[in-house]
C-alpha cells in the first residue's frame, strides 16, 4: 500500500521562502516520474513541478524561477524549494508520482501552504 506524506507547509510573508517534503512508503520515487501538485480554494489540483526518473525537472510557467524540486534517493523524499512566495501561491500541496495522479489515486493529506501579502 502506497502511503505519502508531505510535511513543511506553514504561514509565510510575501517574498519568503518554504520546503516542502514528501516522504513515500509503499513505492520507490526513484524509478518513478514524481510531481508536486497544489489545489488552491475553489481550483483544480494543477501540477507545480515534476521530476523524472533521470532528475529531469519541468516546472508550471507560474513558479519557474523560484521553486526547485529535487530527491533524495536514499531517503524516499522528494522536496519542493519555494523561493520568493507571492500570495497566489497560497494552497495545500501534494506530492505523487504522475501514474497515480493521472489516475487519481494514492493521494496524501497534503501540507497546507499560505502566504501572506
């Protein structure tokens, strides 16, 4: 059974930054294309950042520049460094891997991001 859990969400000011974790059990995020996702109040989940097997990254037009994911194999993780925060960016965030996503499934409870302006 796949079990995520993302941790490091928080209240922030404008401008700051936050690092988003996402533990796995269950499922081995190395050989699997894994994302970050976020669903603000009243919106669709939309992907924020996805990185490949390969540690290809691809981010949303919205938070190129300032948020890199990355992972650490030997841990499970899978991070999010969010730099430079702007209010819409307010939302609770999500990691999965791209398979489950699509299929809308194996989500966790998701770690709650606010900025404040």
């Amino acid at each position: 059974q796949v079990q995520l859990v993302e941790s490091g969400g928080g209240l922030v000011q404008a401008g700051g930054s936050l690092e988003l974790s996402c533990t796995a059990s269950g499922i081995i995020f190395s050989i699997n294309t894994v994302g970050w996702y976020r669903q603000a109040p009243g919106k669709q989940r939309e992907l924020v950042a996805i990185i490949t097997r390969g540690r290809n990254t691809n981010y949303a037009d919205s938070v190129k520049g300032r948020f890199t994911i990355s992972r650490d194999n030997a841990k499970n993780t899978v991070y999010l460094q969010m730099n430079s925060l702007k209010p819409e960016d307010t939302a609770v965030y999500y990691c999965n891997t791209a398979q489950a996503a699509t299929l809308n499934r194996d989500w966790g409870q998701g770690t709650q991001v606010t900025v404040s302006s």
